[in-house]
C-alpha cells in the first residue's frame, strides 16, 4: 500500500477491524427483501458473481422472477461475449493428448530424450521441445555432479552456495540482457520477432519470456494465440495450460451472462474436487470441467455423478486407476490391501479411526492391490455425506466394485477403460443391496443406488442450501428440497427453484447473510466496477494471496463456503490491499474508469457527493453508519488524496474512495 498515505493506511485498519466484526456480528436490523430493487440486489448477490453498473435496474426492468427462469435455461441465453474473450485461449479446446503434445511434462521429454518418442515437425513444437531438452540435460547433469562430488565439509557447502549465487547473477545479467534485446525486436512484425526468438540459444529464449509483464506484452503485441503460447512454453510448458484455463474461468465468472450455470459449475467442480497439481491431472483438468462438470451443472444428478467417476481426472485424483480386485485374474492371488488410503490429507473421519500417517501416500506407478480412496470420498462426500448410515464394509465392497475401471497411459492424455483383469468377480453387498457378478455394469448399478438414496439428497441439498441461502441453513428448507430431489430423479434445476422459490431465501434474515470467498470477492470486484480485463493474471495471484488458488485444493474436500474459513484480520487487509489496488489502476492488464462518478470538474468538496455515488452504484446505498461516517470523516479532513491541506481545488481520490467501499465490510456480504 505504498501508493497510499498515512492517513489512508489508519483508515484502512479501521475499515479491516471493523470488517472483521461486522461479518462474525448477528445483525440486528435486516432490510426486507420484498421490494422489486431488493429483491433483485439479493437475486444478483447469490445467482451470480456480483452485480455489474445498473444491472439491478435492468433485472427489475424484466422481472426477477423472469431474470430467474432464464439463468434457469443457460442454453437459451447468448454468451457470445465471454466467448470471443476465451477465443484466444486455444488450450481450452484441447483434449488431453493434444495438451500432452503441444506442451510436454518431463516424462515426455525424457522419453525424447532417451529416444522412445520423436521430436515434432512443427518448428514451434519443436523449439518447446528442444528449449525443454536442454533443461533437462542441464538438470541431469547438475545431478551427476552432486552424486560424484557431494558436500563433505562446511567449504564445499560454502562453494556450492557462492555456485548458486553466481547461477543467479547470470540469470539476472541474461535477463537485463534480454530486455535489452527485446527493445530492438519490437521494431521488427510479429512473425519476424518469433523467428529471431526461436532462433536464439535457450537461455536466452527463457530471459526473454521472463521480463516484467509490461515488456513481455509489448514482445509480444501482434502475435497469434499460438505464437504467443509458443513463446510462453519455451520457459514452462505445463504452465501456460493451467494459466489458460484459471484465466478462462476468471473470465467466465466477470463477463458471462450465464452466471447462474457459471456459479453452479463452481460449485460442482469444488463437490467433485480435483487437485490440478497431482501429476497427470495437469492436463486432464480442462477436458474434466469442459466436458463432466459444465454439461451437467443444471441436468440431472446421477449424470453428473457418472460422468464423474469415469473422468480420467477423477480415477487419476483418488487412484482408482490403479485399483485392482485381489482376486482377479490381474493379481494372481498376491496383492496388498491398501484400506482408507488418502491421496492428499490423511485419514477420513470414520469409526474407528486409524491411526494418521505422518505423511500422505505418494502415489505409485503401479498397482499394488485394492484401492479404497475412490469408494470412500463417493459415499462421504460425493453422495451420501459422514453421517449417511454406510459402514466401513460398504467402503471396502464399493472399491471392489470399482476395481477394473481405470485409464489408459495416464501420463500421455489419459482416456477411460474397463479392464476385465483387474476387476474382482463375485457378488458384492453395498447398503444391503446384492450387486451381482456384471463387470462395468456393477459400477452404474451402485452409482444410481448412491444418487437416489434418501441421504444423498439430503446431502446434496444441505449443500447447495449453504452456498445459497445461510452457512446454517433453515432444516424444513433443505427437506423440501431433497423431496424435489427425489421427486424429480435428482434434476438439479428443478431442486434450485424450488430453493428460490421458498420463503426462507427470501427472508429478510438472508439478506446480506453470506460472507463471499476470495474468488466470489474478486470476481464481484471486478464486476462492480465495471473493468475490462485483458490479462487475468494478476487476479490469478491475487486468489493465490487470499488462501483459494484456483484448482488448487489438495484435499478430496474442496473450499470451504462458510464465513469462518475466510474472515480474519490477515485475509481482510489483504483483500482490501487487492481493492485499494483495482480501485486505483495499479493492476497490470486490467483497465478501471471510475472517473464517471466524479466528472471532469469535481473537487474535494465534492467528496461526500461522490461517496454516495460509489455507495450506491456498489452497494446500492446500503451501507453501514459507521463506514460511511469512517470514510466521510477522512474527506472533511482533507487527507484522502495525500496532498496539502490548503489545495481544496485538487480532485477526489476516487481510486481511493472506490477502493475502500469495495474493502468494506458491506461489500464483503453477499
């Protein structure tokens, strides 16, 4: 916050210590939320992402009701909008092999390497390839040396160290170098600017994606789609496949105007969490959400639930790939039991628990016998929920079930099969029901017992009730919504209106009940003030900051929806830092005009008069006393713009003033 003064800095640790008791507060008075402009406000706060300038207005204008029914029918809404912004982003249209090949993990260079896979044609492919071949040369053979030559005193420790340094100093000298060179570049076209960059040795390649982003985007102004994630890739492959798709989903959550079907596949896609750093996962998690979570986000249930256990994302995730049955044809009698096996987070609550390994089990290239992770995280928390009457036989007869259902070269695209050799035969018995010798068959028998048992629409209910109505939701509420559930064979859409039609959503003790999590807080941010953005990637870092990396979850759990995981002193400066940031401009590739509620001619005395037109156009006027007296006070004292005192002819600060009201403890509610 070095932008700001002294003065500003107080007010915003006011502004954070209050936040902080304000969102932990019961309040005392709630609007009541049966007017149209309120009504709409409350829809736009939990149907979306944040409302955008004057959309209140034009929901009211249609009707909410309406508005509602058609976020219900995403299909027939244009989103050519969002589209054109995720155009340039090729990786989103990629299946898994293609992202394999275009952008290459170390097990396929090193395949190359050894000479068990070719080098492409394309001559950008083949720069990715030969940019990475040199890393890994280099990498092999700093491992030789330290495996011939290892540390025996404290001078060699010392020498390895000034070794590392001098490394550095290079990479800063090629760097600066880089910089340099690019200046000349940039008089050249595009085409003739990616030819000298490909021709360069690859040191100097990777200084020349490293620069700050300001210089690397005038590198780069003019290029295609596919030159510039050429470009990106001769420094780290894998990367610019998760920077596409956390970028795409930022901007699906700020521009599109499906946002109902947006917040949903947020929401399944944290239900069925999938940890995007687990090896394969790399590049299986953009196929998962384009082609599992989003076509089912507002269909029926028990689609959603087998498009996800044949996912390769998920039986890589949970290990179910390497699953086998211990007595199928595959394990020859000898195999290992692996029980209650976690990927990521230790053991599972449940009765009686055994002991927590120290460390989670690494994940094993090969199958070493019946794998329980899979069968444990569908009852707990896919469908059935802790406390939904399945016992630890249950878990071990699912996982065998389950055995037999696998994926093919996990590593090099990844698609699913059944492989009869590995499946245990026999009858299995899960919550009392015979499931019979069938091989795959067996494994849709049990997913459409799971889907349509009474605990699961309870659980599925309690959920989706927390996320949009209270962090406790009403009980009579989630019980007519798991009757719907069941009613309607677990049709998700008709289970949402019968959530937004019930009184308990609309009760004024729900208004402003919700405290938003860091990617609703940012993605509403944005979309408050109406920004345009051409790079998400200071966002991306943003979310990172505030504790919820995108794809980043490790657990099977996913982010927490409820208030108490997100407020504390640390996160809430933080995020009024991002606020103050946004407000300002000072996030590179994202473009904020708030000038239009000051006008060319304003001064300070028009401070008050601004406020209230931020306050409204972000919160629609509803703001506490005490951040507005908090912030009114600061431009009485003339301190909000940094300047002096005697100067009452200079501006307002309205980065400033935008950027505490979006700090506030108000806007932190949805």
């Amino acid at each position: 916050m070095s932008h700001s003064p002294r003065r500003i800095l107080i007010l915003v640790v006011l502004l954070v210590l209050g936040a902080g008791t304000a969102l932990y507060a019961k309040k005392k008075s709630t609007p009541a939320t049966v007017d149209e402009p309120k009504r709409a406000l409350h829809a736009l706060n939990r149907l979306t992402f944040g409302p955008r300038p004057s959309e209140v207005d034009r929901v009211v204008a249609m009707g909410v009701d309406q508005w509602i029914e058609q976020q219900l029918r995403p299909d027939k809404i244009d989103d050519a909008a969002v589209e054109a912004r995720l155009a340039p982003l090729r990786t989103l249209r990629m299946d898994p092999r293609e992202l394999a090949e275009n952008f290459p993990n170390q097990q396929v260079i090193k395949a190359v390497a050894e000479g068990k896979a070719r080098m492409p044609r394309d001559p950008e492919k083949r720069a990715v390839y030969q940019a990475q071949l040199e890393r890994y040369d280099e990498n092999l053979e700093k491992k030789q040396q330290a495996a011939e030559n290892p540390p025996a005193t404290n001078d060699d420790a010392m020498k390895n160290g000034k070794a590392n340094d001098d490394e550095e100093a290079r990479r800063r000298e090629a760097r600066m170098y880089a910089e340099l060179k690019s200046q000349d570049l940039l008089d050249l076209p595009p085409e003739q600017r990616v030819e000298q960059i490909l021709k360069m040795p690859p040191d100097e390649q990777r200084a020349m994606v490293e620069q700050k982003d300001e210089n690397r985007e005038q590198l780069m102004e003019g290029m295609s789609p596919k030159q510039k994630e050429t470009l990106m890739a001769l420094n780290a492959p894998q990367r610019v496949v998760l920077s596409e798709l956390m970028q795409a989903k930022l901007l699906r959550a700020i521009y599109s105007e499906r946002q109902l079907d947006e917040v949903m596949a947020d929401f399944w896609f944290n239900h069925f969490n999938i940890f995007i750093n687990k090896g394969a996962d790399r590049y299986l998690v953009t196929s998962y959400e384009r082609e599992v979570i989003r076509p089912h986000a507002l269909g029926k249930f028990e689609d959603l639930l087998v498009a996800t256990a044949k996912s390769p994302a998920m039986l890589f995730y949970l290990d179910n790939w390497l699953s086998v049955g211990p007595d199928s044809d595959s394990a020859r009698g000898v195999v290992q039991h692996n029980i209650n096996r976690r990927p990521y987070g230790g053991w599972r609550r449940f009765p009686p628990p055994p002991p927590r390994p120290a460390r989670p089990q690494a994940n094993k290239s090969k199958r070493s016998g019946l794998n329980e992770n899979y069968a444990r995280e569908l009852m707990e928390l896919h469908t059935l929920g802790v406390n939904g009457g399945y016992t630890q036989r249950d878990v071990t007869e699912v996982a065998r079930v389950f055995t037999g259902w696998t994926i093919k070269q996990p590593r090099f695209g990844a698609e699913f099969s059944f492989e009869e050799k590995l499946h245990e035969p026999g009858t299995k018995t899960v919550l009392g029901q015979k499931i019979k010798d069938h091989g795959e068959k067996e494994g849709r028998e049990v997913l459409h017992l799971l889907a349509h048992h009474p605990s699961t629409a309870k659980f599925i209910c309690t959920k989706l009730a927390t996320r949009f109505v209270s962090d406790t939701p009403p009980p009579a509420l989630v019980d007519r919504m798991a009757q719907t559930f069941l009613k309607k064979d677990g049709d998700i859409r008709e289970v949402l209106r019968t959530m937004f039609q019930s009184p308990e959503f609309w009760a004024p003790e729900a208004y402003r009940a919700k405290v938003k999590t860091p990617l609703e807080f940012v993605a509403s941010a944005v979309r408050a003030t109406g920004a345009d953005v051409t790079d998400a990637t200071p966002l991306i870092r943003t979310l990172q900051s505030l504790g919820m990396p995108l794809y980043g979850m490790q657990p099977p759990t996913g982010y927490s929806m409820k208030a108490e995981t997100w407020v504390n002193s640390s996160a809430l400066l933080s995020r009024m830092n991002f606020a103050l940031a946004l407000g300002n401009g000072k996030l590179h590739g994202i473009q904020v005009d708030l000038q239009r509620f000051a006008g060319d001619n304003a001064t300070l005395a028009d401070g008050p008069q601004v406020l209230a037109a931020i306050e409204k156009a972000f919160l629609a006027g509803d703001i506490s006393e005490q951040t507005h007296d908090t912030i009114i006070k600061q431009l009485e004292d003339q301190q909000i713009s940094g300047r002096k005192l005697d100067d009452t002819k200079r501006p307002p600060n309205v980065g400033a003033i935008a950027g505490l009201i979006l700090g506030s403890p108000e806007f932190q509610r949805r």
